[in-house]
C-alpha cells in the first residue's frame, strides 16, 4: 500500500540495509510532510519504487535505526528488525562556533502532543492538542563535558558544574569524560552556555515533537518496551553513571539520547497541565516567570519504564543542579 500524495515532501527514508548488492529489494520506509505541515510515516514496497525515490533514499538527511509502530495500516505487519543508519549529510548539519557543537535540521510540520487517557499517571500531559512547529535546529547530542570545557575556558568566572551540596562533578570520574553529557548544570547555567554560543534552550514543544519524529507511540522506536535498552541509558543498563553520547541508537530524525541518560531542561515555565498552552511551538512563558522550569526526557537513574516516554514531563527550580540533568541546545531558522 503507498500512502504517498503528489502534494507530499519526503523529508527522511530508511530500509533494510543503505547500500550493497539488493538493498533495493526491500521495502523503504519514508517520514512524509503533507501539504498542510502534517508528518506521517508510510512504506513503499519494492515493486512501486522508482528510480527518483532510490536516490532519494541514497542522499537522505536523516533516517531511523529502528521501524516505528505503525501510523498506516502497512506498517502494523512490519517486523523489528533494526535498519542500518545513513548519517545526516553536510546540509543538514550546524556546527555552532565558538562551541563546536552540532546541530541537526529538524523540518517543521503539525503534531498532536501530549498523552492518551491508556498512558497512566499522565495528567498533566493533556489534555492532547494540535502544536504547529516550524524548522528548527535541535543538538544531536546533549551538551557535553568537551563543549562545556571551551565554554568554561572562555569564561573563567563561570563555576565548574556541581552537585547542589558543592560536590563538583568536573573532578568526578564518575561524570567528566569528555564526551558524557554534562551535568551539575543549572538552568541559568544552561542559558548562559546558549547565550555564549549563539544559541538557546529548545521550547517544550520542539522537544517533544523532535523526539517524536514522526511517531505516535510511547517511545520514538514504537510500544515495545523490550527495546528501550537499544535506545536508552537507565537504571538497568547504565551502571549508575551517565555514558558517551551518541552510544545508542538515534530516532527518526538522526537524534541521540532524547529518552535517557539525562533530563533536560528546556525553556518553558512548568504548568500542571496543557490548559491554555500555546499551539506555535514558542515557549510557554509566564510573566514573571514562575518558579520551576521543564524538564524532558528520562535519566541514567531511572527505573520505571514510563519515565522515558515522548510525553513525559518533569520539573525542577531553575537554581538546582545534579548528576542526572544536563541540556541541549536549539536555534531557529529565520523564514
């Protein structure tokens, strides 16, 4: 079944294998944008590729380990077998100067973000409502100790990350290799390295939804929890320590660790709920501001599965700091 209209922009692809004797064989899996912004995952089987669609999948900016659950009828037959990564090419990459760090180009479209009545202990996750995102680049990788390091080089007046009881992080090894996340990092310290790398915290919004990539299921990969130690650090796996970024596998849109090995802040005040949230993609922003902030993802010491869903939501005072948050950084793209 092809769910592809002429009006739709392919905007990622992913097979069985990127290249070698056969791999046009196999079905090819595509993230499509329609006419009216609305991302989408469909399959095309062998028998109804073209030649324009191969070297599409050929060049493809961002493409997924692993088949996510089904949003078309064509995907509820698929396997689980993991697809071969193709990297993000030159086009789609940022490296941000003075930092270094790299940003991927996330194409904008609709979701419906938030929770279903079946995930449980989600209240304020709804109610579910329609956010319109525009591109966008989001970190591939949450900030790490490397990039931090350039930061606190060039601002010696800044401290070196920490716990909220003058632990320091920096001289632990627990923590400081270079490419872990860093941690022990406030939101106004987050907000600093931003300002000093010409960029800023991503929105509630853009978080979710680039780490939906497409899908409509707890996870980026689908439902089947039995996979969450392909794509995620945690309790089970993590040893009690954060890990190198980039050692699991990406979503659809070639980010890494967007369910776990640390929390992330991003920009928006925390609401117990979607109540009067906006529906553009900015920060949701109280004036003045309120007393927590939003925190996205899961962490390397988490134990419940439910703590690494898309919509899962979490807060914390913007002063405090720990072992398990850390960041990553977003830049927008004038129209």
């Amino acid at each position: 079944m092809i769910s592809i209209q002429p009006d739709d922009q392919i905007v990622s692809a992913w097979g069985e294998c990127a290249a070698g004797p056969g791999w046009a064989n196999q079905p090819l899996w595509v993230i499509v944008r329609s006419r009216e912004g609305k991302l989408r995952m469909a399959c095309i089987q062998p028998e109804d590729q073209t030649m324009e669609i191969h070297t599409l999948f050929k060049v493809s900016a961002v493409v997924s380990a692993q088949m996510c659950k089904a949003v078309e009828e064509c995907m509820k037959s698929r396997s689980k077998r993991k697809a071969k990564v193709a990297f993000p090419s030159e086009k789609e990459i940022l490296a941000s100067e003075p930092s270094g760090y790299e940003l991927v180009r996330i194409p904008g479209g609709s979701f419906t973000m938030g929770s279903p009545e079946s995930e449980e202990d989600s209240e304020n996750e709804r109610p579910l409502h329609e956010v319109q995102v525009s591109d966008f680049y989001l970190g591939r990788y949450p900030v790490t100790n490397e990039e931090y390091g350039r930061f606190l080089q060039k601002n010696p007046e800044v401290k070196e990350p920490r716990h909220w009881s003058d632990l320091n992080y920096w001289a632990d090894r627990r923590f400081n290799l270079l490419r872990q996340p860093v941690v022990g990092v406030s939101w106004g310290d987050a907000q600093a390295y931003c300002q000093w790398a010409g960029l800023r915290l991503p929105t509630e919004m853009e978080w979710e939804y680039a780490t939906r990539a497409g899908s409509v299921t707890r996870w980026s990969f689908g439902d089947d929890e039995k996979l969450l130690g392909d794509y995620v650090w945690f309790y089970g796996n993590s040893e009690h320590l954060t890990h190198p970024v980039g050692e699991k596998e990406p979503n659809p849109f070639g980010l890494y660790d967007m369910h776990g090995n640390v929390l992330e802040w991003v920009e928006d005040d925390w609401h117990e709920n979607y109540q009067g949230a906006p529906s553009d993609g900015r920060a949701w922003i109280d004036i003045p501001r309120g007393f927590s902030r939003v925190l996205r993802g899961g962490s390397w010491n988490y134990a419940n599965t439910d703590l690494f869903r898309c919509a899962f939501r979490n807060l914390s005072a913007p002063t405090y700091w720990c072992n398990y948050i850390g960041f990553r950084c977003a830049r927008g793209i004038s129209p």
